[in-house]
C-alpha cells in the first residue's frame, strides 16, 4: 500500500477511510508521535503549528527524525488489523508530493499485526 504522507497519516491515526473530505490528519497526534521517537520540543511545537502535514514532515525532515518511518510503522499496524489475514503480505510505501520516499514498512504477512 502506498500514499502520500497526509493519508498515511490518517490512517497511522487509525483512520481507514483516507478520502480528503471524511477526516483531517491530527497534527497534535503526529507531534506526539514525533516526540516519543526522539524529536525536539521544538519539533513538536513546529509540528503542531504546521499548516499541513506536508510541512511537518518537512519540519522533522530538517531536524533529522525519519518520521515518515514512523508513520509507515504504525499505518502498516492499522491495515493489518483491518485484514487480519496471514495470507495476505503488506508493505506501507509513504511518498511526498514529489514523489520522494519518505517512509516504509517492510512487507510481512498482515495476519503478524
């Protein structure tokens, strides 16, 4: 599965319906995120500020924190649980609007989530 960092948000937040207009990526959540892993106060401040995810990655980007992994981490947790089937391998893929990787899950079976 792959998208771009604002839906992988969403659904790292435990949305599963990622259309544009059910829903916006909670920016305090994802500065909290940002923060456990490491990221500054600042960071998060920066984070929480954001006018779009898009900006906050590109704030942690700066900083140093590969929070595009962290994102695909825990997207790949949700999509997991929502098929529930060891039968089935998923991999998170987490681009930016340029079409630059910024994170990933690597593939496993879905039923290990």
């Amino acid at each position: 599965m792959a998208g771009g960092v604002a839906k992988m948000t969403k659904l790292a937040q435990g949305l599963l319906d990622l259309h544009s207009k059910r829903g916006a990526p909670d920016l305090d959540a994802l500065a909290r995120l940002a923060e456990a892993a490491g990221g500054s106060g600042g960071l998060a401040a920066r984070i929480r500020a954001a006018n779009t995810v898009a900006e906050a990655f590109q704030h942690a980007t700066a900083e140093g924190l590969a929070l595009g992994d962290l994102v695909a981490a825990r997207a790949w947790t949700y999509a997991a649980a929502a098929l529930g089937r060891a039968d089935v391998a998923l991999e998170i893929l987490v681009f930016d609007r340029t079409g630059t990787l910024m994170g990933r899950a690597p593939l496993a079976p879905a039923g290990t989530g």
